[in-house]
C-alpha cells in the first residue's frame, strides 16, 4: 500500500470512528429523543407543517405498539423558515 493510501485510510477510519461514540446523544432509559427542523412559518410553512404532523402521527403509532424496544420516540422540531 502507498503511503498516500494508507494516509487517507487512516483519516477515514479517524473521521468515521468519532461518530461512533455520538450515536446515542437521543437515547436515555425509556425514550429516545429524534430531532427535525424544518419550516413551520413563512412561505414553505404548509410543507414543513405536513412534514411535522407525518413525522408525529408516525411515531404515536410506533409508540402506541410499544416503542423501540420498549422506549418511546420523542420529536423535538425546531422552525427554520
């Protein structure tokens, strides 16, 4: 292997290996928290409205049957319009 090759083989697993320990910033003992920004006001609102209501009515039909192995799915929703 080329020195280069291995240069850029070892940032990729540098790069890919720092997400690892932030996979579970949402998840505490019985919910897990999701996150969606999207635009609730201004032009684009209806759109991001829709978004949002699909986002939950989805989520209480999970969260009805029981969740994700037993946690419940929280939306936190933030406007960016």
């Amino acid at each position: 292997m080329s020195a280069n090759l291995k240069r850029y083989f070892y940032y990729f697993c540098l790069f890919f290996l720092s997400f690892a320990g932030q996979a579970e910033f949402g998840i505490s003992a019985d919910k897990i928290t999701i996150g969606m920004s999207n635009p609730q006001s201004g032009p684009s609102a209806n759109l991001g409205q829709q978004f949002k209501l699909g986002a939950v009515t989805h989520f209480n039909a999970v969260n009805l049957q029981g969740g994700i192995n037993g946690k419940k799915i929280e939306l936190l929703s933030l406007d960016d319009g």
